[in-house]
C-alpha cells in the first residue's frame, strides 16, 4: 500500500501534479540535487541546462544557494493532457514574494517540471 500511494496509484493527475510541486519544494529547501535532477525535473529542461553547458547537479546548486529558506504555495493547477500548469507564491528569505507559474509534463517516468517560475500571467496591477 505504502509504495501504491508513492506511484500515486488511484491518485488524479491534479494530485499527481501537487506532488511532483512538494517534492521540488522539499528537494529545492534541503538542497537535495539529486532529487532534482533525477526525479523532479523534466528531460527537456535537462537537455536546455545541457545546451547551456551546465550539468544539472551544478545548475541546481547555483539554484539552490541563491534561494534561503524557499516557500511554495500553489494556488491553482490546470491540467490538459500531457501537460499542466500551476500557479504558486514562491517566496525566499530576503526576497519579495512572486506569483509564479510553473509548467509540468507527463512523461514515461510521471510528471516533471518542465519550467521554473516565469511571472503568472494577470498578476500585474492595472
């Protein structure tokens, strides 16, 4: 039962999605690169950081140091097929608060973040 509720078994792809979204906050607070880079993160976006010359494991760590104490609090998930969407309020020691969105992929391996925090869209005044 306990590994069913890790594959997410029965579980709809919004929960799914608000898991892979936990588990990149809690691997992205501990500093947990290996995390990242093999369970979190999508191919696609490895092979960006790749084209960039930059390793995922050094990528992160530049990541990771540039944020303290990092919060996620996702406020909605869209799902459409393959992909999703979430808007978060990501927040860090010692920066403002942003509402962000991320954009996640189903692939072979689950859901992966596909893209970190662009700026979520109608969120500026008007």
């Amino acid at each position: 039962m306990f590994s069913c509720a890790l594959a997410g078994c029965g579980a709809s792809a919004r929960d799914e999605v608000q898991a892979k979204l936990q588990q990149f906050a809690k691997a992205t607070a501990s500093g947990d690169y290996k995390t990242l880079c093999e369970q979190v993160l999508a191919p696609s976006l490895l092979r960006r950081l790749s084209s960039a010359g930059l390793g995922c494991e050094p990528a992160m760590k530049i990541f990771v140091q540039s944020v303290q104490d990092p919060t996620l609090s996702v406020a909605r998930i869209k799902v459409s097929g393959k992909s999703a969407s979430a808007v978060a309020l990501t927040a860090a020691h010692g920066q403002r608060a942003a509402l962000n969105t991320i954009e996640l992929i189903n692939t072979d391996q689950g859901w992966r973040v596909s893209s970190l925090g662009s700026p979520a869209a109608g969120t500026a005044g008007g």
